[in-house]
C-alpha cells in the first residue's frame, strides 16, 4: 500500500513538473509579450512627445494642443492601467505557481523521507 501510495506521489509530482514548466513558459512568453508591447509603447510615447513639442511651436494651435495633451494623457493613463492589469496578472499566476511548485517540493521531500 505505502508504494503505491509512493508511486500515486510520483505521478504527482510528475504532472506538476509539467504544469510549472509549462505554466514558466507561458510566463516566459508573457513576459516578451509585455517587452515587445513596453518597446511599442515606449515608441509611441516618444513620437508622441515629439508630436507634442512640434504642437507647442505652432502658437496658433494652444487650444488643439492643449486638447492634445490631455488626450495623449488620457491614452497614457490608459495603457499605464493595461499595463499595470497585465502585471498583477502575471504576479498573480507567479503565486499561484508558487504554492503548486512548494507543494510539489512537499511531495518531493516526503517522497525522500519515504524512501
């Protein structure tokens, strides 16, 4: 009985090796997501600023330009607040896979001791 419950633990910790590699992959692939989405950003931000300064030396556009700017910081706001989800997503799949991966360590650690 003691080995197959072993073996039951085995196979457990088998499958959440597998789900932790994968779930690191797909975290991995997130995270270069979020990169390449940060660099796109980034980009924008900076064609944006340079929009903004070529604005700001057309002295008859102060009211478009005023418009502009709180539009450009309404879009900021908003990716920031995209941006921000995406993080507290992937922090909150992180814990998740801490706990499966302290729990397969658990297995792993009564599986020595049962040995």
């Amino acid at each position: 009985e003691k080995t197959k419950e072993v073996e039951n633990m085995q196979v457990k910790e088998q499958e959440l090796d597998q789900k932790y590699k994968a779930f690191q992959a797909s975290l991995q692939d997130e995270l270069e997501t979020l990169k390449g989405a940060k660099s796109e950003l980034l980009q924008q931000v900076e064609l944006l600023n340079a929009d903004l300064e070529a604005a700001k030396g057309a002295s008859d556009e102060t009211s478009t330009l005023h418009d502009t700017i709180n539009e450009l910081r309404g879009q900021l706001e908003s990716t920031q607040a995209e941006f921000n989800q995406e993080k507290t997503t992937l922090s909150d799949e992180l814990a998740s896979l801490q706990t499966e991966f302290d729990e397969m360590e658990d297995i792993n650690t009564r599986l020595e001791a049962a040995a």
